[in-house]
C-alpha cells in the first residue's frame, strides 16, 4: 500500500467552503479510481490561517498515476482553488506504508 499526501493552508474564513470544494474535486475523482482504497482529510489550526492535509491510500503506484500522472509527486490542482486563497504545496510526498493498525 502507498499514501499521498498532499498540503495547503488557507485563511480560517475559506476553510468550510474549500473543503467542500476539494471533496467535489479531489475525494470525488481519487474515490472512483480502481485501486484507490481511502482517503482522509486533516486539519491542524495555525495562527490565523488552517492547514490541510488530503491523504490518499493506494494499492500501488500505477493506480496513484491514474489520478496523478506520470510525476507522483507534482501536486493535482483546480481551478478554482484561487477562490479560497490556499497556498498549496506543489511538490506531493508519496510513501510505502511498512506497517500499519487501523483502529482496534
């Protein structure tokens, strides 16, 4: 299994409506992917912005490149991101999970 994990921060008051937003997008378009098997979305409060963190668990790397592309590791973005005023991380990290526990 791997894991995608990719970051923004956006101003508190974009917060509700660009998480609408990348379920529309991201959650939607990764969920109905063959070998796409979940996903989370994080959220950690800074001073007075949020950051988020949209986490994809896949079976391999060949169904990640399904939603991503050829570079695993360049971030997939909207159009209409800009609305919400994130600053995203461009670059993604991709990682081999070696052990795992989902809750007990």
């Amino acid at each position: 299994m791997y894991i995608r994990e990719w970051k923004c921060t956006c101003p508190e008051v974009s917060e509700e409506g660009f998480i609408s937003y990348l379920q529309e997008t991201g959650v939607k378009e990764t969920q109905v992917i063959d070998g796409c098997v979940g996903y989370k979305i994080l959220h950690r409060t800074m001073e007075s912005e949020v950051e988020l963190t949209f986490i994809t668990y896949w079976q391999s790397l060949e169904s990640m490149k399904k939603y991503a592309g050829q570079n695993l590791y360049s971030a997939v973005l909207y159009p209409e991101d800009k609305i919400y005023h994130i600053r995203p991380e461009l670059e993604v990290k991709v990682y081999k999970v070696i052990d795992s526990v989902e809750d007990r």
